[in-house]
C-alpha cells in the first residue's frame, strides 16, 4: 500500500469519477478478501495521524475526535480508531447514526472490541481536542449535509480555519467529489488534510474543492490503477515532449512570430500585456496589432514588440494569432475578428474575442468550421463569458465545470480553457485535464491576458493546441505559486510580474541542460 502526496510536478494523475471509482472498487473488492479495502485505508489514515502526531508535541498529548457517519466513510474512521487506540493514542468518536453496511458494521464490532470510547453525541466544545477527522460522508452522497452532521462540518470548518488539525476521510463530507461543490448547496466540511482512497477525484482539484480539501494525499490501497480515465491532472509529462529544443543552430524564425490582436481606443494596455508575456514564454518575435486610435508606438521597457494599427497589417504572414485583448465589441472589432477566423494559423480566442462569438451565430459556426477542419481554436473565457458561449448562467458553468468545459468544446470545436480554480483544459477528442497550478495571486486585473499572450507563444512554437494550452495554464498557475512562496503574492501580485517568473521556469525546468 502507498500513500502519496502530489505536487505540480508529478507526472499525469487520474482524477476518477464517481463511475469509474464504483467501477474499480468493484472490481478490486471482487478479487481480495472481504473488508481488505476498509481495513487499508482505515490504516493509511491512521498511519498519516501517527506521524503527524509524532511530528506535532502539542497535539500528541490531546484525544483525537473522529465523527463517523452511518455509511463506508463511517466505517474508515472506526478503523482509523481502533488502530490509533491499539497504538495508544487517546482517541474519541462521535457516532450520531449507527453504521449499516456490512463492511462498516465489521469496523465497529472491531472498534467496540478494542474497547474505543463511541458517543452518540458530538462534545459540546472542541477544546482540549488535537486532531479532528471527519469520517461522516464519503463518495456518492445525494442531498445536503442537514442536522447534526452539517453542524458538525460547520464546527469542523471553523476549527480548521483557526488552527487547523482537520483530517478529512476520502473527501471532505459534504463535496461532490465529481464537481468540487457542495452537495445540494448545503454545507462542507474545509479540511486542512484530505487522505482520498484509491485514486484522486475530480472534485477535489476544481471548484471550491481546493480549498475544502487543503493538502491532499493520494492512499492508493495497492489498488490497480484505472488504464484510461476520462479526467487527468494537468502534469509537465503531457506537454514537455512537445517543447522545441534550443539548438546552437536555430533563430528567432524558428520559435514562430505571434500577432497578439485588440486594443480598442483606451484599451491598449492588455495586448501589450499580452504581448510581454509572449516574449518571455519564448516566442521569436511579437506583433501587436491595435484596432483603436491613440496606440503608442513603441513599448518603453521591451522595444523589442513591433506594434502596429491592424489596418495593413499582414496577420497572414504570422505563426499564431491571440486575439480579444481588449478589443471591444464595435462593428469594426466584429469585422476583424471574422476576417482573422479565415485565416489558416492557429488562433487562441480571448475576452472580447468570446463575447463577439457569443452574440454571433455566424461567427459561432465559422470558429466551429475551423475545429471540424482540423485546426481548433483555443478558448480561454472565465465562468461568466462561458455561460455567454453556452448560453446559460455562471451559477451552472461552475456547478459542474468539467461539463461546462466539455460543452465548449463540443459546440465549438475548440480546445476550451475553463479558467478559474482548477482550470478545465477540454478539447474535441475527448481529453480533459485539470490544472492543480495557481492560487489568489491570480485573481487581479490583467493576469488572463497574459495566460493568452503565453499560450498565443506556445502556439508560435508550434505547439499542438491541447498542449499549449495545458503548457500555458500550468506554467501562468505555478509562476503564481512561486512568487508567493518568495512573498509577492498573493496579496497584492500584479499580472506583469508573472512574464519573468515563467521565463526563468522554462529554463529552469525545460531547458536547463542547454549550453
């Protein structure tokens, strides 16, 4: 059995669905012993107490309290007593409702022999506790915490706010492990530590899951993994092979030429934001192409971008167009917009650029068109511009976005980048990644333009579409939790300070070996 905790640089984790973790349950429980399954993830919780206890003095002299609902998830926990209790540490559980599966009930008779100390009632004050774990619901639930549990995850949550020490069983009771938000709109439990079975579930890397789950380990029970998961998590091992190498022998021309497009009059400031980041994630050389008036002509801190007015601009001769930066929704902005989906390059489609797709049926089928010919479009939108392309409302959108993301990809024909928390790369060809890179940092003005102008660059190199894409989100997100680590964020970390960051993480990373 092995229990790992995974970080950004891990290689492509499945993050299985609530079928495929009924499927492979099934199938594994089939082949082993009655109880094995409890019996190892029961251990491997209690393993994780054990040497967070050894590791914390403080908490090591205070009972551990475990709620245990009436369910499997029930069931863990009384085997993470029992264990905890034969190894000495003080341990209490809450029981509200009496465990009913067969496996669980197995759990209980073994907790009761070893004499754990089982109330029906949850203690009126947490303190005087150490470790909280939460035991009450696992996978599979349908309807609102209500009652006693959800007061209790109520409690839970603000304990693990103030101080921490909240473990949660296989996922925090309360989420939808398949979309990352509360069941039924009810409560959740906001763990500081998820010990989740068998394999990484959707929900918790997207949504409010990331922050419900705070650290999350991986228990796989010495299951056989799933051979091919609808849902991964975004890794370096998915895009790195597709990165070009950096010979002596190559030249600006050979890491493409990007066009960032937009800039209405007084919006000049996203292409050129856009544009920065473009140079410095590695492309050959950057235009950008204004539509309004008054643009400058030169960038001060980087001459090198060449900017021009889009009227005689030669958009054909580029490698990759990024397009919407600040474009406006003019008549004029619309023309130039369906002027650029005619042409044969790849294109990534942001901000302004979606909300004129949105409105324009003509325009809808013509991005579509290009996906069915073989060269989708990327696009990039936040929850509220997807709802636009879909048609719906943001609520929905983020109500189960691994739906709403393969949703756009259908309609569109497109690689669909469903920004936000745990970012949704979707594209034609049934592949879905979620991104575990990125954190608050991100959340200011200016830093989607600049996921654009990096993934407008990765397309310049002549990355594929779906790859530059999850490059892109990766390499933006974890230049976020970088500079935070360094103390510039999130507070207060601006969308320009992210362009140098992902430069020297592309070096460092990709390319480190070069001479």
């Amino acid at each position: 059995m092995t229990a790992s905790y995974f970080t950004p640089d891990d290689d492509a984790l499945a993050l299985l669905t609530l079928n495929e973790l009924r499927a492979v349950e099934a199938r594994a429980a089939a082949a082993l012993p009655p109880h094995t399954l409890m019996a190892r993830a029961g251990e491997a919780a209690a393993n994780y107490l054990l040497d967070a206890l050894a590791r914390d003095p403080d908490a090591a002299t205070l009972p551990v309290w475990i709620a245990a609902g009436p369910g499997n998830n029930g069931g863990d926990a009384l085997v993470v007593a029992e264990r905890l209790h034969r190894a000495g540490v003080a341990v209490r559980v809450s029981m509200p409702s009496e465990v009913k599966p067969d496996d669980a009930r197995w759990a209980l008779d073994a907790a009761r022999a070893a004499r754990v100390t089982i109330e029906s009632e949850p203690p009126a004050s947490f303190d005087g506790l150490g470790w909280l774990v939460d035991g009450m619901f696992g996978i599979g639930l349908t309807r609102a915490l209500d009652g006693v549990f959800a007061n209790i995850a109520v409690r839970m949550s603000r304990r693990g706010r103030e101080s921490g020490r909240v473990l949660a069983l296989d996922v925090p009771s309360g989420l939808d492990s398949d979309t990352g938000t509360p069941v039924g709109g009810g409560d959740a439990v906001r763990a500081t530590v998820t010990m989740t079975f068998i394999g990484a579930k959707p929900g918790l890397v997207t949504a409010q899951g990331r922050d419900l789950c705070g650290t999350l380990h991986v228990a796989t029970l010495d299951v056989e993994p799933l051979a091919a998961p609808s849902v991964v998590l975004n890794a370096t091992s998915l895009f790195r092979a597709h990165l070009p190498p950096r010979d002596y022998a190559t030249n600006k021309g050979t890491f493409g030429t990007l066009a960032v497009v937009g800039g209405d009059t007084g919006m000049c400031g996203a292409p050129i934001l856009a544009a920065r980041m473009a140079l410095y994630g590695g492309a050959g050389k950057v235009h950008v192409a204004f539509l309004g008036e008054g643009g400058p002509p030169y960038d001060p801190p980087h001459p090198e971008l060449m900017l021009h007015h889009v009227d005689g601009f030669a958009l054909d001769k580029m490698d990759a167009l990024a397009i919407g930066c600040g474009m406006g929704k003019s008549d004029r902005a619309k023309k130039v917009l369906a002027d650029v989906l005619k042409l044969d390059m790849p294109k990534l489609l942001d901000a302004d650029a979606l909300n004129l797709v949105a409105e324009d049926d003509a325009l809808a089928r013509e991005v579509a068109a290009r996906g069915q010919a073989g060269d989708p479009c990327i696009l990039t939108p936040h929850p509220l511009e997807a709802a636009r392309l879909l048609q719906t409302d943001a609520r929905s959108v983020q109500a189960d976005r691994i739906v709403a993301a393969r949703q756009l990809s259908a309609r569109y024909a497109a690689v669909a980048v469903l920004k936000g928390s745990g970012t949704v790369i979707a594209s034609p060809d049934g592949r879905v990644a979620v991104n575990p890179t990125g954190n608050a940092g991100l959340a200011t003005g200016g830093t989607g333009d600049v996921l654009g102008g990096l993934i407008g660059a990765l397309l310049a190199q002549k990355l594929p579409a779906h790859e530059a894409a999850l490059a892109g989100v990766y390499l933006h997100g974890l230049a976020a939790q970088t500079l935070t680590a360094e103390g510039t964020g999130p507070a207060g970390l601006t969308a320009g300070e992210l362009a140098p960051q992902v430069r020297k993480l592309i070096n460092r990373r990709f390319y480190a070996d070069s001479v």
